[in-house]
C-alpha cells in the first residue's frame, strides 16, 4: 500500500488544566509530574518534540523546581522544548476584558522573553470554548503571527478550511489552524487516531498538525505513543509523519493561499458565558480596578514622587490572569475551585484598593482647601481622561439636616441624604450628589451645615410616588403584580422605549450540563417573578428611587429603581437577587419598540454584531439595539450596560441580560443525573449587580455608550479631607483626548520603569486622527488611528514618544 500523500507534523504536547475537577495544588503538581515526563522522553528519544504553553506553569516550575527549570531551558535552547502560546494561561477567550487579553502577553511574553531570550509566535488555545472577534489584533500586536484552537468544532461553526487566515476588525490578519478532532490522546497506539485524522487531508492542504499526548490532567506523550509513530513512519496508506512544532508547520505553510475568515469563533459551551456568577463578577471587578489603580499611581508618581508599586501590581496582575483559565472563569470547575478563586481575585482587589489609596490620599493631602468652620471637604477623582458627569455617593458624620454642599467655586450643588450602610443615631449619614469632574483630575466638595433658622432655597425634588417616577427627561411606571417596568418614557421625543412589560424576571427550563453541551438559546420559558411589592425607596433633589421586590418559588428579585434629575445620567437598576432554584435561567427581558433592530456587543478591546435569532451570546460590559421607531421614523435605540453579567440574548427586537444559571457544580455530559440525587448547584443565595438603562437617539456610536459603560464599571474615588495649603487648585484636569471616539483605556509605568505607557482605542470604526494631552508629565501626541484600532506607546522619561508592541518588548519583525 503506497503512503497517502501528504504531511502530518506530529505535535506531541500535554494539555494541562491546573484547575478544573481538581484544585490548583494537585494541577501544580501534575505540572511538575507532566513535565519531569516529557524531559524524560526527550531523553529517550532524540527525535521528539515537545510543544509547551503557559507562562504560569513554567514559572511555577522555576520557583519550586530550579534544577528542573535549569534543565527546560537547556532543551529550549536546543529547540526541542517549544514555546507557545505566549500568554501567562490558557484564558477562556471570549470573557476577559480586552486589556486582560493584553496582560496576559505582557506576563507571558515578557517571561518567556527574560528566562529563555525567545518569546512564543504561535498563539495556542487548543481547549478554550470560543474566540472573540477582536483576538487576531491582540495576537499580532504581541508578537503572536499564528494561532491554534480546536473548539468550536465543525458540527458547532461552519468554517472554509482546517487552516485559514482569521481577520480581525482592524484588518489584522493571523494565520488559524483548526486542530482535527482532538487536542490529546490516550497513551497508548496512535494508529487509530493517525488513521482518522488522515481523512482530513485534501488536495487544497496535503499538510496538518496532528496533536498526540495525554492531557487535560496532564501526562504528555508517553514511550508507546513515540514508538507506535516510528513504527508508523514509512506504512502504507498513511501521510509522511514528522516529529515536529506548531513553529514548523505554521513555516511550512507560510506562502499557501488560504482562504479569510472574519468574525468570531464560537457557540461551544454557551452556558460558561453565565455559568457561577461569582467568577465573572470578580473578574471584572478585578481587571478594572488595578486598570484604575495603575492610572492613579501614575498620576501621583509624576506630579508627587510617590514611588511606583510596580511589583505589588505585578502580582495582582498574575492572580487575575491565572484564574482567567478557561475552566475556572467559564464557571466549568469544583465547587472547592471558586473558594481558591475568591481569595486569589480578593488578593488582586485588595492590591488594587491599597495603590489606589495611597496614590488618592498623597494627591489629596496637595488640593488647596482652604479651612471655614462648621465645614466638611472631600476631594472626588475622575479616572477618566474625558470629563464626566456622575452620581457620588459617601458616608459623612456630623452632617445634619438643612445641609448644603458646595463646590471649590462656592456654588451650590444639589445633594440629598440615602440610606447609609450604619444602622445608628443620625450622627452617621450617606450623602449623594452629582459631581461634575474635570477630564482624569479632581474637584473638591464642601458639606456645610446651616445655622437652624437659614432659609435656603429649596430645589425640586424628582417626581415619585410607589408606581412611578418621573422628570423632565423620563417617566417610569410599574407594573404592581409582577413589579416590572410597564413604561418608560422619553419624555425628550415622545418615545415610547418598551413594547411590554421590561425587567420582568424571566424563569427557563435549562436541564443542561454546565457547559450546556449541544444547546445554543435558552428559550423555554416556565414562569415570571410576581407577587411584587412596590414601594417608594428615596426621592430628593438629586433622585427618587422605586424598590420593586418580586418573588418566584423560593426565590426574591429585588430592584431598585434610580431615577435622576439630571438628563445626562442613565436609569440606574441596583438588583440583588435571593436565588434557590435548580436547573433554570434567570433573565431580564427588554423587549425595544423598534423595529429592524441591530444588536451590537461589547467585545474585547472592540465591538462585535450579531443577529436577533434568540441564541446565547457572551459579551462584555454592554449591548445596544438600534433600530427604526416607526411612530416616527426615526433611528432611535436602547443600550443595557451592567457591571458583572456576560452572557446575553437578542430575539428580534427584545434584549435579554441573563443574570445567572443554575446547572450542577462540574457536570459533564454525557453523565446523567440520578433523579433526586444529592448534588451542589451553582448560584445558590444572594448575589447583587447594577445595570444601567439608556434610550438614545441614533445609535450607540453617537450615544456615547461606550464611555458610559467605563463610568459604571471605574467610578470615582472620594476622599474625605481636611483643611490645608496644597500646590493643587480646587479642581484640575490632567488630560485631554480628542475626538470623542478614541479612548485612553491605559496609563501605567512602563514594565521597564523607563516612561510612562498609554493605549489607545478607536471605538466607533472610523478612521481618526487622535490628539492626547499630558500637561502632567508635559507630553503631547497626535496618532493617526485606523478603524477600530488599538495603539500603545511609550512616553519616555527621556526622548519623543514611540509606538511599543503590546508586550512593551522590541518588536520581532
């Protein structure tokens, strides 16, 4: 029998989940049993390949095991030991923010760079359950010209070849293999698998990566596997086999013409886009608030001296992308794992919470205040290099009722009491107003007590009783038996947003595993929270509020609904949900009175659309619909931004935010339950989150929904103050970005410690020309922004500013 023409390159790896039905000890462990193998084989064999992945592995290794370490950077400089990869795990790739994809090369590049002088050119996430749009930009602009995944498979997304070029929104291109049925084998004969993926070959592309080796709990390629490839080699029927590297085959390939591919690859495992709610809220959580922490230690470093807490965030950093694993962030692990989890994004959290504290507070103690008595400061900062308008809230003592509060030019701002967190005498009170803050700078407040017999003026309260809330620029109006939203108002058009009832509590049959393996839509629907209880919760000058407390079974939905005086601010929903039930999804419908909607989402560093056809999606801070309002013929639309849910549902023009799943902890098909049997379910009790309403004119582009959504997710830091001279006026801006479209998303000391490093992101998909100020560290720059594009550069200590891979290292071209 003649050989099958063709080449396979025989990719021998071990594919290692340090997390998933086991915790992080035993994976590390299995990492060290798994790689003591492979150095073992390649002992033995002085043909075989080793193709290896995961900064955090390796790093791992080096502090527990030097000698071993010593010994992989002896077969790396051989070119035996292959990196890949590039990134500090093996991420799930669809639900981290854009610029946790960036860390994730940063750590995992720069490593691999300091330890071996090399950094990985294949990107390489055989097992994560999707792949956002926007990845192939992030991959190239860190060094990474090729990528290999498996999932989704054929039967999951229809793609044109095995090997492809995957194009991002930019127009970055990488060169895409699809891995043919798996990713790891047994440890035994390799025929049947060799065999089976031999069918793939075609006259298109006589050359495939063929992946052997044990895995998931790792064990890599074992004595029978090498052997049954020699005795292989030559047979009749079969391609050529060559021991080899992701690196070789991608170098083989280089100059086919392959077919382009645009757009996301995805539908595997919908249900890890809301499976264990706690996991993606940390997630976030985290991310955004060591990106807050860094901009504000860098803004005390240059104006104050302070000393730059480079290796505090280093370690924050490396807790948020290791628990960025796909089985751990997708909420796909033991039960036990999310305990480890919690503590891990709690380190990061409390990392973040202290730089940030130490920067606000050394600023702070610089502002001018200047003393008058019977007074109480704060100092407020905007992380944002735009100025905003936000709601504050704060705990204050000593402030007592007729109080008035002013800004740093002595006007009156209106301010009103809410409920603190202190249950105790009315000494201990919550403040909240709405500050006006300069673009990335501070304005000072000042709470002051009245004398009991002043007269001042009384400002309007926002309109409210417990079924309604209304202003000049919305009216509210609540459903009593299910306590859902029955209208919403723009009173600014005579729009009429919804077209039924709107943040109704949605129940759905889903029986599913916690993947939700072969499921693409959670549709069947088998009930709605009711027996609501509306009462009205707050109403000043500054907001009224509605609480909306509804009940389905076992479980209470509560909503608090915000409503402010000022036009410029959202509808905001705080809700907190008391959950016990089993097997079903929670969801919030919002069904838009528009009609040929477009459903836009927020993805990693950029925006992706997709169709109304009621499927599952992941998607990150916010989704729009806009569409036309046929009353009027106008483009109107609605954006739903939140600040810890990712996964949601567009069904022609009704938007559905899923709040939570309730799967069993770890199930895997194709086990089947035992009816009644005892099992741990996921998103048992409370859990809280905010979401933010929007109706707009136009689309999300021109409704600046895109920095909305940063508003939520980085809010301002207070600072109760005292009085002192300072060199820093009342109020200060710090930083300019023009036009509106482009937005400063980083500002961090370089890892280098030689300058300061800024990212940059066109958000709408037109081309610009962007003008960034720094009047604080005396810097400007003028980049020319393609659509969607993302750019870092480096401001030097010494030097003109330059363009800076997103790894912050030489460029490899």
């Amino acid at each position: 029998m003649t050989p099958r023409p063709g080449v396979f390159y025989m990719i021998g790896n071990a594919h290692i989940d340090p997390v998933w039905l086991w915790n992080w000890q035993e994976g590390f462990q299995e990492i060290k049993a798994t790689y003591r193998s492979a150095l073992d084989r390649l002992g033995e064999d002085p043909e075989f390949v080793f193709t290896c992945s995961s900064a955090a592995h390796l790093a791992f290794i080096e502090s527990n095991e030097p000698e071993m370490f010593a010994e992989i950077k002896a077969r790396v400089q051989e070119g035996r030991w292959v990196l890949v990869g590039g990134w500090w795990v093996q991420p799930d790739c669809t639900l981290p923010g854009g610029e946790g994809f960036v860390r994730q090369a940063l750590y995992g590049q720069r490593f691999f760079h300091s330890r071996f002088g090399r950094t990985a050119r294949v990107g390489y996430n055989p097992d994560s359950f999707g792949h956002a749009a926007t990845l192939p930009q992030l991959l190239l602009k860190s060094g990474l010209s090729h990528y290999t995944f498996m999932r989704p498979g054929p039967h999951e997304q229809a793609l044109p070849a095995r090997l492809f070029d995957w194009r991002a929104p930019d127009g970055s291109q990488v060169r895409t293999f699809r891995i043919p049925f798996e990713y790891c084998t047994s440890g035994a004969d390799l025929e049947p698998h060799i065999r089976k993926c031999a069918t793939e070959l075609s006259g298109e592309l006589g050359e495939l990566m063929c992946f052997y080796g044990v895995g998931n709990h790792g064990g890599g390629p074992t004595r029978e596997n090498l052997a049954s490839i020699h005795r292989l080699i030559g047979a009749g029927g079969l391609p050529e086999l060559r021991l080899s590297s992701p690196d070789a085959y991608f170098e083989a390939v280089r100059d086919l013409q392959v077919p382009v591919w645009q757009g996301e690859l995805t539908h595997h495992a919908v249900g890890a886009y809301a499976a264990h709610s706690g996991v993606k809220r940390w997630n976030r959580q985290a991310e955004l608030s060591l990106i807050r922490a860094e901009k504000f230690a860098s803004l005390a470093t240059a104006l104050t001296g302070l000393d730059y807490p480079q290796a505090d965030l280093d370690r924050a950093w490396t807790r948020v992308l290791f628990n960025q694993f796909h089985d751990i962030l997708a909420g796909t692990s033991i039960e036990s794992a999310y305990r480890d989890a919690e503590h891990e994004y709690g380190e990061a959290l409390s990392i973040a919470q202290h730089v940030t504290n130490a920067a606000i507070q050394r600023l702070s103690w610089r502002v001018e205040i200047p003393h008058k008595e019977g007074t109480r400061p704060y100092v407020v900062w905007n992380p944002h290099p735009w100025p905003v308008r936000v709601s504050v809230e704060h705990e204050a003592g000593g402030v007592r009722e007729g109080f008035v509060l002013r800004d740093e030019r002595s006007e009156v701002v209106p301010a009103q009491f809410t409920r603190s967190e202190a249950t105790v005498s009315s000494w201990r009170r919550r403040l909240t107003w709405v500050a006006e803050l300069p673009a990335f700078g501070h304005r000072v407040f000042v709470s002051e007590n009245l004398a009991p017999d002043t007269e001042s003026a009384v400002p309007e309260t926002v309109d409210a009783s417990e079924t309604h809330l209304e202003t000049a620029t919305y009216r509210l109006d609540f459903d009593p038996g299910s306590g859902a939203l029955s209208r919403l108002l723009d009173k600014r058009t005579g729009s009429e947003v919804f077209q039924g009832l709107a943040a109704l509590g949605t129940v759905i049959k889903d029986e599913s595993d916690t993947w939700s393996h072969g499921v693409f839509r959670y549709d069947e629907v088998i009930g709605h929270f009711g027996e609501a209880r509306l009462s009205l919760l707050e109403q000043g000058p500054v907001r009224s509020a509605v609480r909306s407390v509804s009940r389905y079974g076992d479980s209470t939905l509560t909503q608090d609904f915000f409503l402010y005086q000022d036009a410029s601010l959202p509808i905001e929903v705080r809700v907190r949900v008391n959950w016990h039930e089993r097997h079903r999804v929670l969801k919030l419908h919002f069904p838009a009175h528009l009609q040929f909607p477009q459903a836009t989402f927020e993805a990693p560093y950029g925006v992706v659309t997709r169709p109304g056809n009621g499927d599952e999606h992941s998607g990150q801070r916010w989704v729009d619909l806009s569409g036309l309002y046929r009353p009027s013929g106008a483009i109107r639309g609605l954006s739903v931004i939140n600040d810890a849910k990712s996964s949601y549902s567009v069904t022609d023009a009704a938007l559905g935010l899923t709040v939570l799943r309730s799967p069993i902890y770890a199930h895997h098909d194709p086990y089947v339950p035992v009816p009644g049997g005892d099992y741990r379910y996921t998103d048992q009790g409370e859990q809280q989150f905010t979401y933010w309403l929007w109706p707009h004119d136009a689309t999300w582009r021109e409704a600046g929904t895109a920095r909305l959504a940063a508003v939520l997710t980085e809010g301002p830091v207070t600072l109760p103050e005292t009085y002192h001279a300072g060199d820093l006026p009342g109020a200060q801006a710090n930083l300019s970005v023009e036009p509106e479209q482009v937005v400063l998303t980083v500002l961090k000391r370089s890892q280098d410690d030689d300058g300061y490093v800024i990212r940059l992101l066109e958000t709408r998909g037109q081309p610009c020309q962007a003008r960034v100020k720094l009047p604080f560290l005396n810097r400007e720059l003028s980049p020319e922004l393609g659509a969607h594009e993302l750019q870092t550069w480096l401001l030097p200590d010494d030097g003109e500013p330059r363009p800076l891979l997103l790894t912050e290292l030489p460029s490899t071209e």
